[in-house]
C-alpha cells in the first residue's frame, strides 16, 4: 500500500484533471447523508472508514469499499496514527456497458482487501493517466471492474445497475457546471414532456430541485477535499450566489459546515 501511496501522491497535480480523486484529513471527519451519484471504489490507504446509519461495517487501511449509487449514506473518516487517507475512483455507466447486471443485491456497499494484484493494476492506472487521452480512462476502469470480478467480487455487479432518469439529470447540471436549467430546457435534451419527467422522477423519489442541490453539494464537496479553493470560490463554482447560502445547504445535508469540514483537512 506505501507504494500505491507514494505512487498517486508523485502524481497530483491540482491543475490537471485525472480518473481519480484522494481525500485526505488529519481530524475525524463524522459526514451524514452524503449523496453518492455514481458507482465508486473507495481505497482506504490510512485510517478507517465507517459506513451505514449505524456506522457498524467498517473498512480499514488496506481494504476497499465499492458503492453502489445509492441516494445518501453515512461516513465517518478516522484518522489512525496519521492522517486518513483515500483513494477514490467513480465509475460512469459506460464503464460497465456489456456486463451482466443483476440487480438484486439489497446492499448498498460491499468491502473487501485490496490484495497485491488489485494495488498494482491501480498504481498502473494512477501512472497511465499522465499520458493517456481522457478518451482511454474509461477502457481502464473497465479493467478493474473486470479484475474485481476476476478476484471473485461479483457483487459488484449487482451495485451497477442502469442509468435512471434522475442520472441524466444530474448529468446535465454538471455539463452546465451546475448553473440554473430551465425545466424545458431539462424536458427539451431528455426529449421528454415536463409531466412525464416530473412522474419519472416521483417514482425515483426525487425531483429537479433535489438532484440539483445534491449535484452541487456534492462537487462542493469534492472541491472542499481535493482543493485549497477559498469557500467563497468553491460556492461561486458550484453555482451559488451567495456563500452563506452554500454554507446552510452544505450544513443541512452533510451535518457540518464548509469551514468544519475544511479544518479537518490534512495541512499541506
């Protein structure tokens, strides 16, 4: 695990853009309702990782979660002996497209040992990224998708499942870098009315607005733990007007303020 370590830390660069993200903090991080959109692995390098509403299913340094996208789930961060530390790579739909998905498994998570095979293709996918096109990261997720299931982790293929309606949602207001959308203009790239959009999503029990706040909340997020970006910046990026109003809509639904959260960041 040092070497994968060492691996992804001589690699980020905060300037360019990679298949992969690291979180990192020197204090607990105690995180509610954290809104999962797609498919993740989540290595945990250093520290443990704590999940479910009843945080009983624990991943430790050298283990990996994968979750399915699930609409919220609980996390504790733990720092142990150094700082926390995770290795984090999201999977888009068409990175499973042709496999067998069997969406039975009422799980929302599985967690398993990240063995010596599974650390060196992820090193190979950390070092491949400086110099592949964007267009290649795709083919190399697929191998590790492909890999877990070699290494008799199957059940992540039940935690796949196929693009819903509020997924193409939420892809729109990411490909707008989360500004207002129109209802019809939603209705008009879906090619759908507004009444069976409306319909679709009550059946998924969501609507535009909460998609929205979720997709901006969570690039917040990920921006206050992969980045030094001032708030004010971070809440401006995720297109909020006002960074008070960033900070309460953070609060409600993670539990903590941004400035909480930033505090328990690794200092660099």
């Amino acid at each position: 695990m040092v070497t994968l370590l060492n691996t992804i830390e001589n690699t980020l660069d905060e300037s360019r853009e990679f298949p992969f993200s690291v979180y990192t903090s020197f204090k607990e991080q105690n995180l509610l309702n954290v809104p999962i959109a797609k498919p993740l692995l989540i290595v945990v390098l250093n520290g443990d990782k704590e999940l479910g509403k009843d945080e009983t299913s624990i991943c430790h340094a050298g283990s990996f979660v994968f979750s399915s996208d699930s609409p919220a789930i609980n996390m504790r961060n733990i720092p142990k002996d150094s700082d926390y530390y995770a290795f984090i790579i999201e999977f888009d739909y068409q990175d499973f497209s042709g496999l067998q998905i069997n969406r039975s498994n009422p799980n929302d998570f599985l967690i398993g040992t990240t063995t010596p095979v599974l650390e060196k293709c992820l090193r190979q996918f950390v070092e491949i990224s400086l110099y592949t096109p964007k267009e290649i990261w795709s083919l190399r997720k697929r191998e590790i998708l492909e890999l877990l299931c070699h290494m008799g982790h199957s059940e992540i293929l039940s935690l796949l499942g196929t693009p819903k309606i509020k997924d193409k949602v939420h892809d729109l207001f990411v490909a707008q870098s989360f500004q207002e959308l129109s209802i019809e203009y939603i209705c008009s790239q879906l090619m759908t009315s507004e009444s069976t959009l409306r319909r679709k999503l009550k059946s998924e029990g969501t609507s535009v607005q909460e998609i929205k706040d979720k997709a901006r909340l969570g690039f917040g997020f990920h921006l206050l733990q992969t980045t030094r970006h001032s708030i004010g910046l971070i809440a401006d990026k995720c297109g909020y007007q006002s960074q008070s109003r960033f900070t309460d809509k953070f609060k409600t639904l993670y539990g903590l303020t941004p400035s909480e959260l930033r505090k328990t960041k690794m200092a660099y």
